[in-house]
C-alpha cells in the first residue's frame, strides 16, 4: 500500500477514481475491503498524517470492549487489523490532505480536489469522517454552512454543481442517509460512521461496519447499474478467494 | 455460564425473563453482549444441542474473511470468540429445544414454551434463528403459515393472542423489520440476522451484530419505557466497565 503523500496532480490531469473514500478511521478502511471484495478499487484521503482516525489520534491504546468476536481489542489494534485486512486491495492513501473542493459535474461523476493539491475524478464519494468528539464550527465562510460539522477534519468548502448550485449534504450536524444505500441527498455522494445519521443511529464501529458493507453494493450500483448483484460469500466464492488472494 | 438442558419448568411457574433469544448463533449470541451492556439480562434457546448455529453445524472449520477486523476467523473459533465475549453476563442457554408456541398476552407479555417443556414469561423475544442454507418449507399444519420459513429450526406452531388472533409476522419467508428497532410487526417480538428482511438487506453476519446492537436500544426502551437512553461507550464508561467486570 502506498501511504505517502502522493505527488500533486494536475486539474487537467486528474487522477481518475472509481471511488474517493474521505475519512481514513476503522469505517473508511472498512469501506475499503468492502468495495474491493466487490472488485472496486478505491482512493482514500484522510487530513491525519497517519491512518486510523481517532481511534489512533485520540485513544490509541485504550481498550475497546464491543467489537464483536474481539472480546477486548485497543484502538490502534483495531487499526492495524483492518489493515491488514486491506492489504489484498491494495488501496491508495493521500494522508495529510484536507478536501478543498468537492464538484459534481453534469455527467454525475465528481471532482474533488485536496488543499495539498491533489485531483480526483471519480464515480462516487463515501464521506467516512467521523465528527468523534469534535463538536462542529461554523467557519463563517459563504457556501459551507452546509458542511457545518464536517469542517473540523474536512474543510469541504465548495459543494457545488457546475452551474454554482449548492449541493445540500445533510441537516444540522451529521449527513442524513437512507438505511438502504447510506447515501446522501446527492446521488453517488455516500456517508457511513459517525458522520451519519438516520433513525435508530448509535455511532457505534459495528454499525459503521455495517452501512460500509451495504453502501458498497450501493456505489456498485450506482457505478455499474447495468450490472448483476449477488451475495458472495467470502466463505465459498472463488471469486471472493481471487480477490483476497487466498488460494482455493 | 449453564449450557446444560433446563429442567422443565411446570407451565404455572414459568421462567421469569427479561428477554428470551431463540437462536444461538453468532447474532443471537451478540444480542447477548448487546443487551448486557445495557444492563438486561437474557435466556437463550436453540434447537440444536450446541451453540454456533450454521457456523458450527455446517462449516466449523470454514474460514471466513469479512468479519470487521479479523482477517481470517474459522466458524467456531467465531462462536468460540463470541462465546468468550458474552461470558461477563451469564447468558442462560436452553439448548436442543425447538420453539413449540408462543403467545402474546394481553399485558403486552409473552409466553413461550419449548417442546422440552420449559415455559418463560418474557418482555421481549429476539428471533435470531438463521434461515441459512436451509429452505423453508411448507408444514401443512394449520395456523402455522406465518412462520414458515422459520419452521424448519424452529417450529413455532402457535403464535396467537390470547383471544386466539393470530400474530402475522412477515412475508412470504424472512421477517419483515424495520431498520430503526429491528422489530416484526408485533411489538416486543424482534428479529435479527439472517430471518430478517428490510430495504438493502444483505446476509452477512457483520450486519446481523448491528442489527443486534440497535435493537437492544429498542427492547430496552420497550421494557423500560420511562428509563432515558444514552449511549456509553465500552472504552470510557464504568457503569460499562463494571457490566463487563473489567477493573476501571
């Protein structure tokens, strides 16, 4: 896995994403292995130096009691272990990156672009941020209040169509989602882990883990609507082993 | 923890439960955990003689690659795990006994008997008996419809009011739920992992431990109405620490 800064790339050059996972925390790596058991590759952006989110930034070795099957598990453990779990994916770290600049184009297809200078065109964005103990700040700048909350770690400043249209993310604090996709109010923009809510929430891992797992078979979806979907199992399927790389 | 047969209970002194499980795979036993981070005590039924469900009885030595966080996890040492993480809270299990009626009284109350003979008197039933690789199938006894799908674990042959009323469950297979409680469409009676169904349903037992999770907020406040819900995290909270009997 490539965890340095990637070198910047040109708006005219962009790097050509099938997804941008904005959020680098147990839920993004989780978001990771789901997507690739899928066969979707993905990039991840994180504002953090180092992956992990705050389970390594605010209480790396601290005890986690509810992961299930994990009777007792620390933070960085946690994180270590997802991955590992990535590792068959393979996927691309752009870490110390805050969003700048995130687009929809007319096609559907979104630009989004990193302080560090970093650009993506992608298909579809998962926003793993979690707001974690950090409260939300209003920043003062025009045309983010409907980041408010994301802004800690992401300062997503412009959410815009090409014709300036602001792109309505969620309410007062966390993304609104449907328990279906885990999808925002835009098409092809995701949301999963604390930064969501919907009915029920408890901003729990586990839960996280699983809005990654169902917004995977969302953005394939989403992707590739001509495509078939069926349940592999990782268990049986071959082409689940093929994946992972564990010989049959 | 008691894995031995309970001795019949006579039907006019019937077990006194917080909540009675019927199924003791992987999701039953997290809805184990769950429920005792929240204090609420529970009993276990199965049909089979050992804990583990599908895991144990169909492919013990399986590896399996997509629960959160560990890369590879035979079957049982899955269930071995989840065995270890329910340990603090002293699960009674009922184990090779199937399910033979239920009723709902008119309090609100549930009675449930077992073939073996044990009676409980319960607040709540969580149906987390796996549909698995098995097929329903069609008993032909009358009264029996709704259940059918569950039937093949467990025979639930009545489930009525007390005015004869029969309780509708779900559809024509899984358990419909809703995604907010995890609960059927009679109150008290809810259903996790792989009996269940909603929008987006996948079976995977990364999402039968969330379903687990939000609907132990939801029998909490269905037993306990006037108690006020907050969320404590298992790496913070005494309360939680003194529930998991970990030293703070």
């Amino acid at each position: 896995m490539n965890l340095s800064a990637t070198a910047p790339s040109s708006p005219r050059d962009p790097i050509q994403a099938e997804v941008v996972i904005v959020g680098a925390g147990p839920c993004g790596l989780f978001e990771v292995f789901e997507l690739g058991l899928l066969g979707i590759g993905a990039h991840i952006v994180d504002s953090l130096a180092e992956v992990g989110g705050q389970c390594t930034e605010l209480y790396p070795d601290k005890p986690i009691y509810d992961i299930p099957a994990l009777p007792v598990c620390g933070a960085q453990e946690l994180v270590d272990r997802l991955m590992q779990q990535v590792k068959p994916f393979n996927p691309q770290f752009h870490l110390g990156q805050e969003v700048s600049e995130l687009t929809r184009r007319d096609d559907g297809r979104f630009v989004l672009r990193t302080a560090a200078g970093t650009c993506f065109e992608t298909g579809a964005v998962v926003i793993a941020a979690g707001l974690g103990s950090f409260q939300p700040r209003r920043l003062g700048v025009p045309g983010c209040e409907a980041f408010e909350g994301t802004c800690i770690h992401y300062r997503i400043r412009n959410a815009r169509d090409l014709e300036g249209r602001r792109l309505v993310l969620f309410g007062k604090k966390a993304l609104r989602v449907d328990t279906e996709k885990f999808q925002t109010s835009v098409p092809g923009i995701f949301a999963v882990g604390d930064i969501n809510t919907y009915p029920g929430k408890k901003k729990l891992i586990l839960s996280g883990f699983h809005e990654a797992a169902l917004a995977a078979f969302a953005i394939q979806h989403h992707l590739y609507p001509q495509k078939k979907q069926f349940l592999q199992y990782t268990t049986t399927s071959p082409i689940m082993h093929k994946r992972l790389g564990v010989p049959d």
